[in-house]
C-alpha cells in the first residue's frame, strides 16, 4: 500500500482547456506541472470567451478572403469533413493550439496514452482508419469489474457466477440480464427513448444500480436515472447478449492515433488552411455567403464562405450562430454536458495488466484503461513506464473544480487514492499523473434526446450546417462524430449545387 507521506511527492501535471464554462478562450490549453505545496493557476485572458458566453456583439471587421467552405472545430467532425471535403476550398478553424480535440493523444518517453476517447467499434471508423493505411488493434476482452476488492472477468457474461454478493444478489443481477436482453429494441425504441433507467431497475438490488451509476457515466455521461432506456439497453444487449461480439479496437493513444493520422494526411496540402488558435465569436448567413468573424492572436478577422460546418458542441454552436430558429435554438440548449477528467497513472513497472477496460463502482473514477493493452504481448516490445487511465466523469455541480489548478489536482489525489485502495496487491505508486480537464467534452443520454432533440439540433440552418457528434447521436462516439461530418458533407454539396 502506498504511503501517504509518499503520496505527497508524487508530480502531477495539468493539461486541458481552462475556461472550461466558456465557449472559447485566448490560450485554452494550460499546461502546469505543479509541485506539493506550490499550487499554479494559469494566467489564461479569458475575457473574449467570458463576453461570448454572456451574449455579447463584436464589431465585425470586413470581410478579408472567401472560401467554398468553413470548418468551425478541429476535433475528430472537423478533420472528417475537411478530409472528406475533396478538392474543395475549405479554411478550418481550431480554438485549442493542437487538432484532435477529445481525441488527442500524449506520450510519455514514447508510450503512448489516451487523453479521452480509447476505442472505435467496426462499422464506419474501422473503414475509415483502414482508408487512412492504419489497422485498428482488436481490444478482444470483455469488460471485467472491481467489485469488493475482486477482479471478476467478463462481469456479465461468466463472471455473473463469481460475484461476491450473497445468493440472491447473483440471482438478481442473473435475472436482470435475462429480462433485458428479451425486450425488442427496435420496435419500442420511441417508448424506450423517452423512459429513464431506472424505469427497468425497480425491484432490483441497489448492487445492480451502483454497477450502472459507474458504467453510463464513462459512456454517455449520466446516472441511470438521468440515462434514456434506449441507450443503456442497446449497449447491454450488445456487451451481454448471446451472440455478442467484442468489435471494438483501438491503438496506443487511443483515438488519438485516428485524429494524428487524420491531421498528417490532410496538412501536406492544406497546412495553411487549418488554423489553431483561432477562436470564432460569431457565424451568420448573408445573402450569398455565410460570414464568419474570429479572435487570433488578440486580432478580429471576419472571412466568407459559401456553407460553413459547425463541427462543434451545441452548447458553443447556439452561443456562434446569429439568427437560428427558435426551435433549434431551444433543442440545442436542453443537451447538457459533463464534467470529465482522464487522469493517467504512470508508473515505472507493471501494476494492472487483467483487463483492458475495468469497471470499478463506488469510486472516484469508473473505469480504467491499460494503455498499451493492444500491444503488451509483442515480443519486440519492452515498455520502460506503464499507464493507467482512469476515467472519471463528474456530475455538471462539480465543474467549478476545474477552474483552478488546486481544484483539478484534488480530483486526481482522489483518483489516486482510490486506485490504491481498489488494486490493493500493488506496491508501486505512480511516478506522474496527468490530468486532462476538459469541462463540456461528453453529451448526456438523456431521456428524449435521441428521438427528439438531435434531429432538430441537426437541421441545415440556410447555408450553415451542424456535424459533431452531439448532432448524431444517441451517445457520444467518433463513430457519431465521422457520420456527422459525412451527413453535413453530404448536405452542403447538395446546397452548393443548389446555389
């Protein structure tokens, strides 16, 4: 058990968008290695992103060159629909000084990590990972689960015989699982949508509740009461039912890899045309153009295009865009977002290696991830540290943690702690810990959203369009993020041709 004393030392480092309750900021990314005893806040402007949030008008410059297209975001949407974009001329826009967004990898003495998104499922993210030349690394391993101190493999599927409750609490989570694969999806998805979770939890043990409040926060950001029926039980029936099979794959750094090799195919040709930096305080339909002013380097530029994609969160889009229906206004207001830190453990010898996603209910952190688990079992490969990231979503209450430091730095001690406590046959303590902050990073499946709120929020607005994937939906995905930019490209082709 790691010492406390010990425990002081250990150096954490902080990374991620500081103005975490505004739309866009000077210099989001903050970087601070913070020593015990020495807590730094960065000394991030944030007044340009504040006044946006607030609803303020900026004095528009004219108009200084014009594109067929604008890309507004530089995450996973963004890259998609310039990569997909074709020979047109397009200009992208990127408030964080890095491309990637969520999907951003890091290294540390060249192992890779993830600083959000782990995995894509087959279907339309493999295809594209293997037109970009990469092949995606089967993960092949049901999620195991922490529970009271054990390590139970395929928690829902064989380790349903091994969980340490008494009888009639192994009986409950069997009839659980049994009762939830038997409900047909598709025929009842509207009803499903619109129940919440716990309308299917009644009469259960809270056990089974507790399992659940760990595992849809890390995946679609809310509580069972909070989680449409539709979403959860789509994901159990995939993970649990009798013809499952485990489709997902990923690399080390995660979906990081995807967005770096995404961002290296298109900047040969289009290096000049992707802006970081570049925070956008305004989007507005002209007659025969969109107009589009930004903040860079403390200078207001307003350039023109013929479409323009909004490949960012609706909480940012409804702030940007002048003029949107009143409807869509409102539709893209209800979709809420949490709070959530990575916190990367890194270590100098092996401490977990059981599983490659693990579910931990009862903790600070729900799940953790082995960052190298694609590769571990190579012969060539003789890692010198070793990586943890713990997932570690909070409730929207908590947000103003991040806005110092010293805030973010006590959600990763916690973080550590309960990790010690959770892998108790561990020695090693990390020798670093990175926190990747992030404050509106994942939409919450909330009941209704899918069937009623995305499809308004995605209507082609005149000659603006909306990927993301809090356009797509039902949960956040690249999967969600790649459609959304293939829909919205799809769209803007047809309004040009239109024009």
């Amino acid at each position: 058990m790691m010492d406390s004393n010990r425990r002081d030392f250990i150096k954490y480092v902080v990374a991620g968008a500081l103005a975490v309750g505004c739309p866009g900021g000077l210099s989001q990314t903050a970087r601070a290695t913070i020593e015990p005893g020495q807590p730094k806040l960065d000394s991030e402007d944030n007044t340009i992103c504040h006044k946006v949030r607030d609803g303020a008008r900026f004095k528009r410059p004219s108009v200084s060159s014009t594109y067929e297209l604008i890309i507004i975001g530089g995450g996973i949407s963004g890259l998609v629909a310039a990569y997909r974009s074709g020979n047109c001329d397009f200009l992208l826009l990127e408030k964080e000084p890095h491309l990637g967004g969520n999907a951003y990898a890091m290294e540390y003495e060249n192992c890779a990590f993830a600083t959000g998104t782990a995995y894509i499922e087959s279907g339309i993210a493999v295809q594209l990972a293997r037109e970009l030349g990469m092949e995606p690394l089967p993960i092949n391993n049901w999620d195991g689960s922490i529970i009271k101190g054990d390590f139970i493999p395929d928690c829902w599927g064989s380790g349903l015989d091994h969980l340490p409750y008494r009888g009639p609490v192994r009986d409950s989570f069997r009839n659980f699982r049994d009762r939830i694969l038997k409900i047909t999806v598709e025929r009842r998805a509207k009803e499903l949508d619109n129940l919440p979770f716990t309308h299917f939890l009644r009469g259960y043990p809270p056990e089974i509740k507790e399992w659940w409040d760990c595992f849809g926060p890390s995946n679609w950001g809310a509580l069972a009461h909070e989680t449409s029926s539709l979403v959860a039980i789509t994901a159990f029936q995939a993970f649990a039912g009798p013809n499952r099979n485990d489709d997902r794959f990923t690399w080390p750094g995660g979906i990081g890899a995807l967005s770096r090799r995404l961002v290296d195919t298109l900047l040969p040709k289009s290096d000049e045309r992707m802006l970081k930096g570049c925070t956008a305080v305004a989007v507005e339909n002209e007659k025969d153009a969109v107009n589009v002013t930004y903040m860079h380097q403390g200078e207001l530029t307003t350039v023109a295009a013929k479409a323009v994609i909004m490949a960012t969160p609706k909480y940012i889009t409804a702030r940007l865009v002048v003029g949107l229906p009143p409807a869509q206004l409102e539709a893209m207001r209800k979709i809420r977002y949490v709070p959530y830190p990575v916190v990367n453990l890194l270590y100098d010898k092996p401490v977990f290696d059981k599983g490659y996603d693990t579910w931990c209910p009862g903790n600070s952190f729900t799940d953790v991830i082995v960052a190298d688990w694609t590769i571990r079992n190579r012969p060539d490969y003789s890692p010198k540290f070793h990586i943890l990231s713990c997932y570690a979503p909070m409730r929207e209450s908590d947000r103003s943690l991040f806005l110092s430091d010293a805030g973010t730095i006590e959600v990763a001690k916690q973080v550590v702690r309960d990790v010690t406590k959770t892998l108790p046959d561990t020695q090693a303590e990390p020798i670093e810990v990175h926190i990747f902050r992030r404050g509106h990073p994942m939409f919450m499946a909330k009941p209704g959203n899918f069937t009623h709120t995305l499809p308004q929020v995605r209507k082609p607005f005149d000659r603006i369009f909306f990927a993301n994937t809090d356009s797509q939906g039902p949960i956040s995905t690249t999967t969600g993020a790649i459609q959304a930019a293939e829909r919205a490209i799809d769209e803007v082709a047809v309004r040009l041709k239109k024009a």
